[in-house]
C-alpha cells in the first residue's frame, strides 16, 4: 500500500467534502481530470458509481468506479474495476487542523486489457512511482485550496 500525508489549516469536514466530490477531482490531480457520476448517482455514497476521466500527455481514457467507503469528516474511497486498484482518504482531526492522507492499494489482480497497456511504458517507465509522486501533488493542491 502507498499513502502520503499533509497536514491541512481546515475543518475535517470541509476536507471530506473536497476529496468525496469527484468531479473536481481534475483540480487536484496530475492526471485526472474529472469525474461524472453514473446510474442515478448524484453524490458519493456507498456504492455509488461514477465515471473517471483521465489523460496522460496526448493519452486519455476513462475508468470506472465504486464507492466503497464514505463517512463525512472521516473517509472516502473508491475502487476502479479497470486496475482493481482501491483508492481512499482519510481525514484525522488533530490540533491545528487536519491530517489528510490519501491511500491507494491494488485489491485484485489487474485486467489483461490493463496489464498489456501496462507494459508499454506509454504511461510512464516507473508508473508506481509516478502514483505516488502524483498522490503527494494532489494533496498539496487540496491544501492550498482548504487554506486559502
């Protein structure tokens, strides 16, 4: 598993409701650039679906995505189906603030269609680190964002 951590001058659950809303997400993140919720969702609970839109230099694809956790002020994560890869937050009031952690954590085995794209190195030589590069970036932009 892969996490990092900052430290954010905000409420906890102004925090949650930045991380959980997914349609922003192309604010914070190095290569997502959105999301749209599917089915009938309007808003992240608990096995709500949504569609994650991302690109990559001139690469763009989607993937697709449920709601496994979401306790306002607390916590929010998602798994992607196209790299069985859970993505989450979580959000720990302390004195002075908040710690915000994002967290990502492969939880099956990736799909054939994923794992050849994989190896191409289209998406970057040391993708890992390149998550975990990006996970850090995401929250120092969510952070700027809560403190201004």
């Amino acid at each position: 598993m892969d996490e990092t951590s900052v430290i954010v001058d905000a409420p906890p659950d102004e925090v949650w409701a930045l991380v959980s809303d997914i349609t922003r997400m192309g604010e914070w993140s190095p290569e997502c650039t959105g999301g749209a919720w599917r089915g009938g969702a309007t808003g992240p609970v608990v096995g709500a679906r949504f569609v994650g839109f991302n690109r990559h230099g001139r690469i763009r694809w989607r993937t697709h995505c449920r709601v496994i956790e979401s306790v306002p002020g607390k916590a929010f994560a998602f798994t992607v189906l196209e790299s069985a890869m859970t993505w989450g937050f979580r959000i720990e009031p302390i004195e002075g603030g908040t710690q915000l952690s994002e967290w990502r954590e492969r939880t099956g085995a990736l799909a054939v269609p994923a794992k050849l794209f994989a190896g191409t190195g289209l998406l970057g030589r040391d993708r890992e680190g390149m998550m975990v590069d990006g996970m850090t970036g995401t929250l120092e932009r969510m952070k700027a964002e809560l403190e201004r």
